[in-house]
C-alpha cells in the first residue's frame, strides 16, 4: 500500500520504517529539516536499538522516503499522524496544537477514498471531533483511531510483532464506514494479523481511552510498590523481598513491581496528568483522583534519593561533596531525558552545592541541554573517580555489571546507592561499600 507518516519524531519514524519493512511504499514528512536529513541519510535522530539497521534496509529497499514537503502525501492512500502532544506548561492537559495543525495539514491533501489514521495519544473526544473536521473538507474520506503501544528500547519489535491492534472507527463495530476503514487497516497490519497478534475494533473514545487507560494502570502498579517502599523503609523490611512475595500470585505478578526511583519519560506522566484534566473537563474527576497521589508517590522518590545522599554522606556536607551519578536517561535503552526521574536527582543535588559528575552510555547530549551546570563524562570509571558517593540511577546493564571491587579502587569513599535495585547487596557489602536503597534495610 502507499502509506504517509506526518510526523517523524519518534513515534513516526519508527513507525514508517516499520511500514516500509513490511512491505508499504511510504513517505515520511516532517517540518524539521534537520530531522528530516538525518533520517533522509538512514541515520537515526534518536537513540533506538535496531532503527539505524532498519532505516538503511528500507532505504536500500525504495520504500521509504523522508521529505519536508507536505505535498508528498497527496500519492498515498493512508495516512498516519504521529505528532506529539506534550503537557501544556502550567497545566496537567495535553497541548493539541501540534495534532490540530497536522490535521488541517494532511485535510488540504487527501482525497475520496483515502483513510487518516491518528496514532497520536490525544485526550477522549479528539477523534470524534477531528472525523467530523475531516469529513467537512472531504466527505469522502475517513478517520481512524490506531493508538500506539511503543516501549522506548523495544519500539521496532513493538511495531513489527504488536500484542495487540486497536482500531477506533466510525460508528464503531457494525458500521458500514467502519467496517470498510477495518479493511484498509488490515490491508496495513495483515502481516501482524496473520502471525496471530489480536485485533480489536471500537469506537473513537474507547479507543482513544486505551492508551491512557494502559498507562495508568502501569504508573498504578509502579507507584504502588514504590508506596510500599516507604512503608519498608520505616519499618525495617525489604521491598525487593516483599515484591518477589505478592508477585508470585497469578492475579498480581511481578512485573512492574521493581520499587526505585519510578517512572518518567515522555508518556507515563504527562499521560496520566492529560487523563486527569480530561476527566475533570468531563465532570468524572473523582474517577480517577488516585492518579493524584500515584503521580505525588512517583515524585516523591526522587526526593528521597536527595535525601538519602544526604544520609549517607553522615557529617559531610552534599554542598562541596564529589556525586558520581551513573544513568541520566529516564530508562536504560534510550537517550531520554524528558521528565527522567535520574537528571531531576542529579539537577537537584547539583542546586544543592554538590558537584555532580555524571554519566550515561546515550543520554549524555540531551542531559548537557536540559542541564548544563553539571560535569558530564563518558565513563562509569571516570564518573567514579574521587567520588564522595556513587549514585546508580538509570540501570544500563554496563552498570548493573560494575566490579565493586575494581571500583572502589578509584573512589575517595565506598558509598554507593542503588536506586533501580538491581545491584547485589552482598556483593557490594564485602567488597567494603556502604550499599543503601529505596526500600531496603
């Protein structure tokens, strides 16, 4: 099929190459030039394992495509907006702008026939909304809703082997619109539907609700575990024993029970905030007033790692103290550092005087342009050096296999806190380090 993507950050170039992959000709377009060139060159604008091999196979292919004309989208048949919809600043909703212009944007350009697809996660009454815009310039084109499930360090194999596929369509399941958008749809996903991956389609608000629902109830199971965390810290238990406990019954499990620092990044917070503003315009904010305090639990854990440097430096002051912090991504795998949970520690012991040397295997860039006070260098080794206290805050797996004895041969003090819990206490204990962690004795 001839397929568009609006939109290439993240979403939609992992997206169209994904398309391209599975045998789509597809054009990617984007306002950002320089975006567009990197992509144009088969490099990757981002951080993300397997999308630079990816972008060069589909490329070598003829299939993909990336342009900064709009124009280039007139050819295709269906259209994918993948624009972002970041938080509004100071507000909990989601800022439309982006979605809105795209919208008006691919309208201008499509043609009887043809089907837009939102992947874009956008407050519940957006598509119902932008259908009926759609339509209005072009009645015989349709909209679907499409939402997207990527894990930032996964998003490729999320793309070509999904656990499921949503649709939101017209008048829902029966329709006779919705059924023809069904078609196309699975005309673009048959390789995926084929290998079994389940299909569901519904109307534009359910599945508009899908994604924030999903996210919710993650940051739900995350904060819980990190609220039990404060709970062991008082009263002498060990939250990575307690989680090993409850997560073996089957209606609980044990993923997402990993207490730390908890969670950030460019979709868990500022969606569960979105959902929150929504639903307070629709009169059901008493719904969900516990994403209230499960966002509180989440912030609070950074907070407490501060706090426990302090702690752990005893009479040493934090202001003049030597923080080596390894991890500024806001999860191993990416170069993230929107709303990381790792920089607004690091940030914050740096604002109290502290001198941070920090490190990350990807983030490094984007960490110097949310935070430029701090030292940056390239190694964990480096980063240790001379250091006061250690801090692990991103998991990459360099990190998690740290030899403490080697370490501690470059440390002024054998201090280290664990803020993802996946270092061995014991270990670290007998080379001679200080070892402390979110819920742990």
């Amino acid at each position: 099929m001839k397929i568009s993507v609006v939109g290439c950050g993240y979403l939609g170039a992992v997206h169209a190459a994904c398309m391209a992959k599975l045998g789509h000709e597809v054009v990617g377009v984007d306002v950002d030039q320089e975006k567009i060139d990197a992509l144009a060159a088969g490099k990757a604008p981002f951080f993300e394992p397997g999308l630079p091999e990816l972008l060069t196979e589909t490329h070598a292919s003829g299939r993909l495509r990336f342009t900064t004309d709009m124009d280039a989208i007139r050819d295709a048949d269906v259209h994918f907006v993948c624009v972002g919809t970041p938080q509004q600043a100071g507000s909990f909703a989601a800022d439309l702008t982006y979605v809105d212009t795209a919208f008006r944007e691919v309208a201008a350009r499509v043609k009887t026939g043809d089907v837009v697809v939102g992947k874009s996660t956008v407050p519940v009454g957006t598509a119902g909304r932008l259908a009926a815009e759609l339509t209005a310039v072009v009645p015989g084109a349709t909209l679907a809703w499409n939402p997207e499930f990527l894990r930032e360090g996964f998003a490729v194999k999320d793309t070509l082997h999904p656990d499921r596929i949503v649709y939101g369509v017209t008048g829902g399941v029966g329709d006779a619109t919705g059924e023809q958008t069904v078609t196309t749809l699975d005309a673009v996903y048959a390789g995926a539907l084929a290998g079994g991956t389940p299909r569901i389609v519904t109307d534009f608000a359910t599945a508009e609700l899908v994604k924030v629902a999903a996210n919710s109830f993650l940051a739900t199971k995350i904060s819980f575990i990190n609220a039990m965390a404060e709970l062991c810290e008082v009263a002498g238990g060990d939250v990575t024993q307690l989680a090993d406990a409850i997560g073996h019954d089957n209606r609980i499990g044990r993923r997402f029970l990993n207490a730390g620092l908890g969670f950030g990044g460019g979709c868990l917070p500022k969606d569960i905030r979105a959902f929150m503003a929504r639903a307070e315009e629709l009169g059901a904010d008493q719904a969900v007033s516990f994403l209230h305090e499960i966002d509180a639990i989440n912030l609070r854990r950074r907070q407490r790692m501060v706090d426990l440097t302090a702690e752990v430096l005893g009479d040493q002051p934090v202001a003049g103290a030597r923080v080596a912090v390894l991890g500024l991504a806001f999860k191993p795998n990416s170069d993230d550092t929107r709303d990381s949970p790792a920089l607004d520690v690091a940030a914050s012991l740096h604002a109290l005087g502290a001198r941070v040397v920090a490190t990350d295997p990807e983030a490094v860039v984007n960490a110097r342009r949310r935070v430029p006070g701090l030292e940056y260098v390239r190694t964990a080794e480096e980063a240790a050096a001379g250091a006061d206290v250690v801090l692990l805050l991103t998991e990459w797996q360099q990190y998690r296999d740290l030899d403490p004895t080697a370490l501690a041969e470059l440390v002024a003090h054998r201090r280290i806190l664990d803020g993802r819990n996946v270092l061995d206490p014991i270990a670290w204990r007998a080379a001679g380090w200080t070892y402390r962690a979110l819920g742990r004795p």
